[in-house]
C-alpha cells in the first residue's frame, strides 16, 4: 500500500533537519496505530489536513497541529506537513490557496508512509 522508497527523498532531506528528525512514534502511539489499523488512522489524517491544512487561510497557521495526543500529529511534524509554511519551504505547495484534493492525498500518503515506517521500526 505505501511505496518504499516514493519518499525516500524526502524522508534522507528531512532527516538531516535536527528538528525533523527528533520526531517518533512512542510505544502508546504505536499502540493506538495498531489497535486501530492503518485504515483508521489514514482516515483520521484525511480529517485533520482537510480540517487543518486544506483551506487557503489558516488564522493560527503555525500553531494548530499539536506536538502529541494523535500519530498523524507526529507524522506531520516529523514530514513539515504540519502548517502551510512547512508545506511551502519542504514540499513546494504554495500557501494563501485551498489544496487542491490532489495535494490532501499527497500529504495523507507522507504521513501515512512516515507513519508505516515508524510501525516497521518496532
């Protein structure tokens, strides 16, 4: 389901980012990704960048992805698709425009294959 080395690239840029790469997945959130499947989880990160990333003006942009409390959270941290600016500097998606639905799915399967390598670090 999540390509090997599709990211690849980009998971080697960010993890010369000592902020990028001081992100994991802790035992409990491992946990909860295995209570609940990929499929939940993938669902649950659908939910949070339409809710959190997708519109054109974010009024807290910067600030509205949380540290812990969910994996996607992590996941968007660790892969700078936690704000538009993140989005902007490391994945070239320009900010002050909604994201298009191909540019959701773009940073759900980052996340997700962030998250599936995580999983696999066990």
């Amino acid at each position: 389901m999540y390509e090997k080395d599709r990211f690849g690239d980009l998971f080697y840029r960010l993890s010369r980012s000592k902020f990028r790469s001081r992100f994991y997945l802790n035992e409990k959130e491992k946990q909860y990704v295995h209570d609940k499947g990929m499929d939940t989880i993938r669902r649950h990160a659908e939910d949070f960048v339409r809710q959190r990333l997708a519109p054109a003006v974010i009024p807290n942009d910067g600030k509205q992805t949380p540290m812990r409390g969910h994996p996607a959270f992590v996941a968007q941290h660790a892969t700078a698709t936690c704000c538009r600016g993140c989005l902007s500097k490391w994945h070239h998606i320009p900010a002050g425009v909604p994201l298009t639905q191909a540019q959701q799915d773009y940073v759900v399967d980052v996340m997700m294959a962030w998250i599936a390598r995580q999983m696999r670090m066990q």
